[in-house]
C-alpha cells in the first residue's frame, strides 16, 4: 500500500493510532511515535509518498 504523506497529516486518521500503519518487508509494524516521525522527516526531506522512501533509509532514521 502507499500513502501519500501529507495527506495523511490532513486526515482523520492523523488524530488516531497509527501504529501497524507502515510494516517492514520482514513483517515488524511501526509503532504509532515511529508512523509519525517518519511522516515528519518524509515531509521535511522532500517526500510525497511512502513508496519513494526507501525502507533501508527509513530504518536508519528510527535507529534499527
């Protein structure tokens, strides 16, 4: 699934949990803090959706 990652800002899903809402090819889910900083700093680097990210930087930006 993708996601565009300013919409999601703009969503009511925003103001919910959104833990399990990104999951890694090896099946960890993001926690809900995790979801959001990567959505922050996705943004911030110049993003438009999840797919664009590559999942080896994402894991870098949370520290695994």
């Amino acid at each position: 699934m993708d996601c565009n990652l300013a919409g999601l800002k703009t969503s009511p899903h925003w103001r919910k949990n959104l833990k399990g809402f990104f999951v890694f090819d090896d099946g960890r889910e993001c926690t809900d803090q995790e979801v959001r900083y990567i959505v922050e700093l996705g943004i911030k680097r110049g993003y438009k959706t999840i797919k664009e990210i590559p999942e080896k930087e994402i894991k870098k930006w949370i520290g695994e």
